[in-house]
C-alpha cells in the first residue's frame, strides 16, 4: 500500500504492531509514552470526531526531552483525501488497505523540526517553525511565513489538536476540510514495526534494543 512503500527501506517489510490505542489504553499523552516508549519508529492516526484520518510516520521513540527538537528525516505526515471513518472500518491497517488516497508529505529539509516532547504531561508537537539558519541564507527572505505553523500539535489529554501549513513537511493543514485547522480527536493509534511475527519475540527486541542504546555512547535523536 502507499504508505508503506513511503517507510524506510529498512522496515518496508515490517509487519505492523498496534501499541496504543486510545480507545482501549487512556486519553492521554502520558499513556502513549508508556506504551510507545521502546519503539523506535511510530505511524500515528487520528480520526477525528468529524471522520477525518490523518497522521505521521517518526523514527525516534517518544522519550520526553524537555523544549527541543528531535528526530530524522525519515519522517513525514499524511493525510486521507478521501476519509472514511475508522468506527466503521475496524482499524487503520483494514482502512488503509481499502484507501487509495493516501496523500503523502516528506520532510523538507528545510529544518530539523520533527519531533517535540517536553514532558508526558506536554503537547506532542510534529513540525514547526522557519528554515533553519543554514537553510535561510539560501532560501527568499521575502518568502511567506505562512507555512510556519506545526504540522500537528495534540494536546496532553488527546481531546483535542490542530494542524496548520507547516515548513517542516511541506505540508498543508492535515484535516481535509477547508477552514478546519482545529479537530476534536475520536479516536487515535499509534503502531510501530517489527520484523517478527510473535508479540512475545517482538517485545524481546524491542526491549533489547533500548537497551543496547540506553547503555551504550550511542543516543537516537
């Protein structure tokens, strides 16, 4: 499907692992860190309570890390052109196999904006802000700054979020829907990828990996 042919060519192949799920595990920024904690890469959906389904695809674990960005550009944010709602279609595997219209946004590079996290008790942030310094000596300085907004903020208790046209992805506001830059949040998941088709055997790599990086000179950002 196109969103997989969007992932890494390292995890292509994965199978997808659901972790959270909204509906099932608690509303809220602090009960997604606990379950997405040792994944290194996530793909977030949202639907929202208007049947909206957007999201994004990050490639380094939510840890909180206090007012700074982090991640790679492997990231990038989609969105469904043409959204079906999720209560009638299962999950986001079974609706993204049905949806041909998977809009795709690939980081820019125009910054290294991706991810943000101050605590789990803070905004999840993705995308945001202005060129970096080393990419504004190159670019128009008279060039709109109205794609300088945050691809996607969710508040710290998943009610509610926004999107805006954002530099970092390049992206317009995620919802579908004109003017609606605001979305009340129905339901959310976030999956991650494993090469193993045993949960059991997917949590011991999981968890031997974190520990190999929490241990080591080596830190993701």
């Amino acid at each position: 499907d196109q969103l997989r042919q969007k992932l890494p060519q390292s995890v292509k192949n994965d199978n997808f692992w659901l972790k959270y799920s909204l509906s099932k595990d608690g509303a809220s920024v602090r009960a997604m860190v606990e379950k997405m904690r040792n994944s290194s890469r996530s793909i977030l959906c949202i639907e929202t309570m208007q049947g909206e389904v957007f999201g994004a695809f990050v490639s380094s674990p939510w840890i909180p890390r206090g007012a700074k960005y982090f991640g790679s550009g492997e990231a990038f944010v989609w969105n469904l052109s043409n959204s079906r709602s999720l209560r009638d279609m299962g999950n986001l595997e079974e609706q993204l196999e049905l949806e041909h219209q998977v809009q795709m946004y690939p980081w820019s590079g125009q910054n290294r904006n991706v991810q943000r996290l101050e605590s789990a008790e803070a905004q999840l942030i993705i995308g945001g802000g202005g060129p970096d310094e080393d990419v504004l000596e190159i670019v128009n300085a008279d060039e709109s700054k109205d794609d300088h907004g945050f691809a996607l903020v969710l508040a710290p208790e998943l009610e509610t979020g926004y999107s805006n046209a954002c530099l970092t992805f390049k992206s317009p506001s995620l919802p579908v829907m004109k003017g609606e830059d605001t979305f009340d949040i129905f339901n959310m998941e976030v999956w991650t990828l494993t090469p193993m088709n045993d949960i059991d055997q997917a949590e011991k790599v999981e968890y031997g990996r974190r520990f190999i990086f929490d241990n080591s000179n080596f830190r993701e950002e």
